[in-house]
C-alpha cells in the first residue's frame, strides 16, 4: 500500500484522537473544579461553625485574660486540626477522582483505537485486493475479517523451535527503538519491512514494545499521544496500555489483533486463591499469525509490570525466550466443544495464559 495513503488515513485518526484527548482534559478541569468548589463550600461551613462555638464560649461569661488565651489558643488547634482533616478529605476525593478518570479515558482511548484499528485493517484489505486484481502473481492469503477465536491446529514448535530464529528481527527492532518516529506509519514500515510473515510482523512489533523500558527513558513533556513516544508516555503514567499499543500497530502491519481481559497469576498470587475480586485484573493480546489466534504478553515479556518501581537488572534472563510446548503435559487444557470455547473468547473474562502458552 502507498504510504502516503496510510499516512492519510493515520492524520485522520489523528485529529480524532486529540479531539478525544481535548475532551479528556476539558472533564477534567470540570471535574476537578466542581470537586474544589464542594470542599471550599464544606470548609467555609466547619469553619464557620468552629468560630460561632468560639464565639459562643467567650460569650459565656466574663472570662479572664488567661481563660480567653486558652479559649483561643484551642480555637487555633481546633482550625489547625480541621484544616488538617480537609486537606487528607481532599487528596482522597483528588486521587478517586483521578482513579475514576483514568478508567473513563483507558475505555474511551480502547474504544477510539478498536475503531481506528477496524479502519486501517479494512483499508489495507481493500488496497490488498485491488493489488491482487492488478497482478497475476499471488501473495499468501491472510484473511480479510477476523476469523472466529478456536484453538490453534498447530503447536508453537511447529512454528518455530528457538527464538534463535528471530534474531535479526529482534536486532532490528531494537536498532529502531533507538530512534524516534514522527509516524506510526513509519515506525511500523521500518518495523516490518523486511518480515518475511506474519509471525515475524507481529514479533518484531512485539519486541520493539518490550525493548523500552520505561522505567529509564526519560519522557519529553512536549510529546503528543498520538505520536508512538507520547504513547509510551501514556502507557508509563497508566493513560495507555501495552496491549492497546500492540493492537494499534498490528492494525498498520495488516494483523488481525484483540486485546482480553481476564485475570493473571501475577505477582502476589498464591496456589488456591479464588478470583474474587480486582486484584489480578489483567490484559494481553491474542494475534491472529500462522492461522490461528496466538497469545502475546507485553507486559510479562517486558520482563516489568505497568508502572513497576523497579528496573530490571541487565543480563536476567528472559522468560519469554523460555517457552514450552503449549500442549505439554505441564500446561494440558480442558477440552471443550467448539461452541463453548467460542463463547468463552467472546466474554473475554479468562485467566491469564502462563508463559509457556504465549507465542513468544
């Protein structure tokens, strides 16, 4: 596909993305000022009704000198103390507003990219088939609309047997994650430019996502959202995900990709514990490669949780290089008929696939 119709397409989105993000500061701003102007109206309400008890006490009787400095001098600690209460009531209701926020505009920003995502995949379809109908030579097939979600027919070993074999892709990725891309058009075309097929596509996007540490980099203040590093960005202060990253940039390589939700045996978690509530909340990718859907985990191949404190000690070995036969006697699945493992994909509430199970 010529890349300056991609890039149309991409400026198209682009517009969008920061009308979504004009709207995300301007809720904000309102929020925040509806949440001020509640606390100043409670303070000036305790506050008043502090001073009339002050008043009301020194009113009393007639007080001496003494009795009146230590009236006051309780009425100080008093205001110190409730001044105190307010400002932790307000950091409180700050961070659940911020929290509650964050939420809204991760749904909102998934929303906008699983739209975006649709369009770029329908483009590239349309112009890979008017490039088929030009040229008698033919390309390998990859399907035009998501296929439905059903287990792989193949092994990861019949796929490939060490990751050994994707060490040139794998040095691209990082000689690219060296530099900075204006476009996700361009970071995607040097990216998987020279891939030979679609599982190498999606493992070069895959690699260059999980080469960043963001715990390290440094992120420019002037950097947009819809730039790849204010995505980054994004992703570093809990606005974007790494999944929603990979989607995107699978959509620009022409993969079908969804992003699940479910439940991880991440750090924390103990053998026999129920999932009943949020605590191991996760995400990850299922990429349509080698006919079939895989699994891929940023997150855990990035060696780094999301918003990690930590920075990886240089040279740990990587689990994701580790894998197993997803079929193994370590990691057998129950066997279901079609149509409910059908409907397990579309309610997307899963436990999260071990690393033995994800492609890389």
């Amino acid at each position: 596909m010529d890349v300056a119709v991609q890039k149309q397409m991409e400026m198209k989105h682009r517009l969008e993305e920061d009308d979504l993000y004009k709207k995300f500061a301007k809720q904000r701003a309102a929020e925040e000022a509806r949440m001020n102007d509640h606390l100043k109206e409670e303070w000036e309400t305790e506050l008043e009704k502090l001073t009339s008890q002050f008043e009301r006490d020194l009113a009393l009787k007639k007080r001496t000198r003494e009795e009146s400095k230590v009236l006051t001098v309780k009425h100080q600690k008093e205001r110190e103390e409730l001044e105190k209460n307010m400002t932790i009531k307000r950091d409180l209701k700050k961070e659940n507003l911020t929290r509650k926020m964050l939420e809204h505009e991760r749904a909102a920003t998934a929303a906008l990219v699983e739209k975006h995502s649709k369009e770029m995949m329908r483009l590239i379809q349309e112009k890979r088939s008017e490039y088929l109908e030009d040229e008698e030579e033919t390309i390998q097939h990859y399907p035009a609309q998501p296929p439905p979600p059903l287990p792989p027919p193949q092994t990861k070993l019949d796929i490939y047997t060490d990751p050994d074999e994707f060490a040139e892709v794998d040095q691209l990725a990082i000689q690219v994650a060296q530099e900075d891309q204006k476009t996700f058009t361009d970071l995607v075309r040097m990216l998987v430019g020279q891939c030979i097929s679609d599982v190498e596509k999606a493992r070069t996007i895959f690699r260059w996502i999980t080469v960043k540490n963001l715990n390290s980099i440094t992120f420019d203040d002037s950097a947009h959202g819809d730039t790849p590093m204010g995505l980054l960005r994004g992703i570093k202060y809990g606005t974007e995900s790494y999944h929603v990253l990979f989607k995107r940039l699978c959509s620009y390589a022409g993969l079908h990709c969804v992003v699940i939700k479910g439940y991880s045996k991440s750090a924390g978690y103990q053998p026999g514990v129920r999932f009943e509530d949020n605590r191991f909340r996760n995400s990850w990718n299922a990429v349509y490669v080698a006919g079939a859907w895989r699994f891929v985990q940023c997150n855990w191949g990035a060696r780094h949780l999301v918003n990690a404190k930590e920075v990886p000690k240089p040279g740990g070995k990587n689990k994701s290089d580790s894998l197993s036969d997803p079929c193994g006697a370590n990691n057998k699945l129950n066997k279901k008929r079609i149509e409910n493992f059908e409907k397990l994909i579309l309610m997307i509430e899963h436990v999260q696939p071990s690393h033995t199970s994800t492609l890389y």
